[in-house]
C-alpha cells in the first residue's frame, strides 16, 4: 500500500482568492501576492498600449483581488490553461467532470476547467 500524501490546502487571509487557489491547485506555496501583482502589472501595461484612456487596473486592486486574467497567465508558467465553462468545446469536461484535471469556481458564478 502506498504512503498517502498530504494535501496542501492554504487557509483564507485577506481576499486573496487567487493566490489561494493557484497555490492550493499546484499543492504547493507557489505564488505570492507580489508575484501575482508583477502578473497584473504587466497585463495592465499591456493594455494601456492597446487602450490609453485605462487610468486603473482591471487586473488588482488594494485588497488582494486579481483577476481571471492573472490566473489564467500564472498558471502558463506550468503549461496549464484555463477554459471557460461557458465557451464552446467544454461539452465533455461538463458531462464527465471526473477526467477533467482541477477546477476552480469563484464567487461569482464563473467556473473554468483545466
């Protein structure tokens, strides 16, 4: 019989959401609030180019909220990808949620798979 492992689970502080899940799903101390505020810093730059009337960020703010944005970008860095629930395509991960790889859900409603 094989050693059970723990499970890694960090506990609510703040609203950090993000970091909360992100670290929860790798199992592991992963991303930090700094981290994922370089993430958001540079998504914010990126769109400033594309829109310069943008005066605050979509993708933080002061009380440890990130976006889906932020996640779906951290989670690249481990070759993962985040697929709206609500997109065309996700039928299988729908009916058989058991072969899918982790999900996360926020608050709002909006569920994504990997």
């Amino acid at each position: 019989m094989s050693p059970t492992l723990p499970i890694y689970h960090e506990h609510q502080s703040s609203r950090l959401c993000a970091q909360h899940a992100l670290n929860t799903l790798l199992q592991g101390d992963y991303f930090s609030a700094i981290d994922l505020a370089e993430i958001a810093k540079t998504l914010d730059e990126g769109e400033k180019e594309i829109d310069d009337k943008i005066t605050q960020s979509q993708n933080m703010d002061d009380s440890g909220f990130f976006s889906s944005q932020v996640i779906m970008k951290a989670l690249e860095v481990f070759n993962l990808s985040v697929i709206p629930i609500g997109k065309p395509g996700v039928e299988d991960a729908k009916r058989k949620p058991e072969d899918e790889v982790a999900f996360i859900a926020n608050h709002q409603g909006i569920q994504s798979t990997f």
